[in-house]
C-alpha cells in the first residue's frame, strides 16, 4: 500500500528529472559565480551519468544539464565538487572493462560541462570507482586499480589516494586494503561472513580539513576504520569496529561528530523485503580511537510496517556534513535515508538515547517496479532545505525540515 507519511518535514518540490528518476549516492551544491544555486546529483545505473538542477527558489528546480555514459555497462553512482571543478566516478559492470576511474569536469559555466582529465582506474581485477570525496586537493575514493588483485574478487576496492591539485594530470599518492584481502598478503585472508558475505572493500571515504589526518572509512564487511593519513603515502590503521557477524553486514558510511568525539555508522540495506535486517544508524563513543564502543542505535521504523512494502528497507545513507560552501553542518542532528522508510532525521542531543524528530516518506513514484519508493541519498543545504533521491524512478524530493 503506498501512503505518504510527514512530520516535521514538508514537500516544496518534486522533480522527476525528465523521466530519468534512477538516482545514486552522490549530491553536491554548487553556488556559482552568479548567485545561483547548482545540485548535482550522480545516477544509479545507466544510461545517464549526472544531473545538474537550478535548486535557487526550490520550490520550482529546473534541469540545467544532462550528460550520457559512454555506453550501458557502467554507472556513474558517485560524485563531488570543489571550486568548480565536478569529480565523476566510472564503475563498471564487471572487471576489465573502460572507461573505469573518474572524470574531472569544469562546471563553471553548469550548462557546459567542460572534461578537464580522467583518472584511469581500469585493470583485469577493477571495476573502477565506487565511491569518491573530493577536498583539499586530493579525491579519496574506493576504486579497484591495474595493479591490485583481490585473493576474492568480492574484496576488488581499497582505499586510494589521488592528488587532483594539477586538475590536468591526477596522480596517485597513496592507498590501503584491509590486510589478507590482496593477492600477495602475507597475512591470512579475514574471515568470510557465515550468512551475508558482501564483502571486504572500501566504501565512504571521508576526510574532513578540520582533521586532515584522518580518513573515515566504511569498509562494508569490514566495519567502520578510522586512518591515520598525515602521511598519505603510508595510511595507518589507528582505530576499527566491526560488528559481523552477528550482524548482516555492509558498513556503508562512517561520519566523524568531531566536537563531540562520536562516530555516526551506518549499514546498508542491499536486500529486498527486509531479509537482511536490521541495517542500523549507530552511535559510537571516538574518545579513544583504537577503541572504538557502540553506545547506541537510532530508533528504526517498525519492521511489520515497512519490510513488506516493496523494495529494500533499512537504513543507507545519512547526510555527511560535507566540508564545502552550502553545506548544512549540524553535530546533533542526523539526516538519513531508509529506502523505503523514506528520509528521516534523529536528534542525538543525548547520545545514548537517539530520537526521531522529523520524517517524511513519499508516495511510491508512477514507474518504480518495486511499487514503493526507495530513497537512495539525502543532502542538505544550510538553508535547512533537504534534497531527497529514489533510486528507481521517483528522482528528486526537496524538503523543508522543521527541527
């Protein structure tokens, strides 16, 4: 049954992005030269491959530009900006293929994407970039590489390094796997999840300026890491948590509450129906990083309600206090997408005791094939407004949040 439920949250906007509405995990606000207001948004799966909306008044966004992917085996699932300059990421459908890595544009001028360079991360074992952050000069992704192969062809992404201060000749500067996942290792492979083995890759890669030497880092079957990265040429592991088993798997995002030396951790739905529940927002204590404690979860939608409703149910992506212009920036309050659920904030004023604030859950879209929606990734502006994506076919939701 679809019925849309608010509170605390309220629609200005929806915007089908002209009947391509399969939306992926990446959304970054640029404020141009001419005091307009750009969000771009990365695309799920094939055939396009980003979208740039006039979100200035959102209550009336207009497409300003739509590109392709080079062909339909591919996707460009992530994607970030920084002075003008928008970082695509290339994955491909399976190893071997081009083009893999990312793509350096100039948007300047939004409605002319401009390619600066590419960043070839394609090899026999690469599928390309998942996942990639762009700040301070270097873009820090989860990528495969030429010369990085995996003893589980599960396990093909690991962290890299790449410095993008010449926008026109990326290089390379560091990178780091989970010990015993590359071929070579001299330390024993880890060990396999008995249930849901998805994997042991990287996935989010945050750094932050205001701790440049540190990385946050959701490593999916391997739990939240946090790297020491003051040398990027030698990451350190300074600190891990990783609760699977018993739990399903998947560690997605790790976001770093800096003032208040928390960690917010979430796992990936990646199951229809709720079969790999529960996927949980965690709360983890950070003043001592080489011993990472669990001290709480947020309040989760109830499971009879939403898990037969159609699609994935459970938590994924939450807004990851993006250190760049137009950013909305909170340490206590937390704003994450739960698929089906929808998109759902939770004040952590009080750490151990998480409460939901604010949410809002969408009609399913016209062409979903799940009948539901699925809410992919959440940003939010500093003006409060929430941008909202599915990741079949509803595109965007802009929100007001009332907290």
């Amino acid at each position: 049954m679809s019925v849309r439920r608010s509170r605390n949250m309220r629609l200005l906007a929806h915007h089908e992005l002209n009947g391509f509405g399969n939306c992926g995990e990446g959304m970054v606000i640029q404020l141009t030269r001419n005091r307009r207001r750009v969000l771009w948004v990365a695309y799920e799966s094939p055939p396009k491959n980003f979208v740039g909306v006039d979100v200035t008044n959102p209550r009336k966004s207009s497409v300003i530009v739509q590109t392709g992917l080079p062909h339909d085996q591919m996707r460009s699932n992530s994607l970030d900006l920084a002075d003008d300059l928008l970082v695509v990421a290339y994955q491909t459908s399976r190893p071997g293929m081009t083009p893999a890595g990312f793509e350096i544009f100039d948007v300047r001028d939004p409605a002319a994407p401009r390619s600066v360079a590419t960043f070839d991360a394609s090899g026999p074992a690469s599928r390309g970039v998942h996942h990639l952050w762009f700040v301070g000069g270097h873009v820090h992704m989860s990528s495969g590489a030429p010369d990085f192969t995996p003893r589980n062809p599960k396990d093909d992404q690991c962290y890299r390094i790449v410095d993008v201060r010449d926008p026109a000749r990326p290089t390379e500067v560091g990178r780091w796997w989970l010990p015993g996942t590359r071929d070579g290792d001299l330390e024993p492979p880890p060990r396999r999840h008995p249930k849901y083995d998805t994997g042991f890759r990287a996935h989010n890669t945050n750094v932050y300026p205001r701790r440049p030497d540190r990385a946050y880092i959701g490593y999916i079957d391997g739990g939240a890491l946090i790297l020491d990265i003051s040398d990027m040429a030698r990451p350190r592991l300074v600190g891990r948590w990783d609760p699977h088993p018993p739990f399903p798997g998947f560690t997605h995002t790790v976001l770093p509450l800096l003032d208040r030396q928390l960690l917010v951790v979430t796992d990936e739905s990646i199951k229809d129906g709720g079969a790999d529940w529960p996927k949980l927002v965690w709360v983890l204590d950070a003043r001592e990083e080489s011993n990472l404690v669990p001290v709480a979860t947020c309040p989760m939608p109830p499971f009879d309600t939403f898990a037969r409703r159609g699609g994935r149910f459970g938590a994924h992506n939450i807004h990851e206090n993006r250190p760049a212009p137009g950013s909305w920036v909170s340490e206590t309050v937390i704003v994450g997408t739960f698929f089906n659920a929808g998109v759902r904030a939770f004040d952590l004023s009080d750490p151990f005791r998480p409460v939901e604030v604010a949410s809002y859950v969408p009609l399913a879209p016209r062409r979903s094939r799940v009948g539901a929606i699925q809410l992919n990734d959440v940003f939010v502006d500093e003006r409060g407004v929430v941008y909202s994506v599915d990741r079949l076919a509803g595109g965007l939701y802009i929100l007001e949040l009332r907290v």
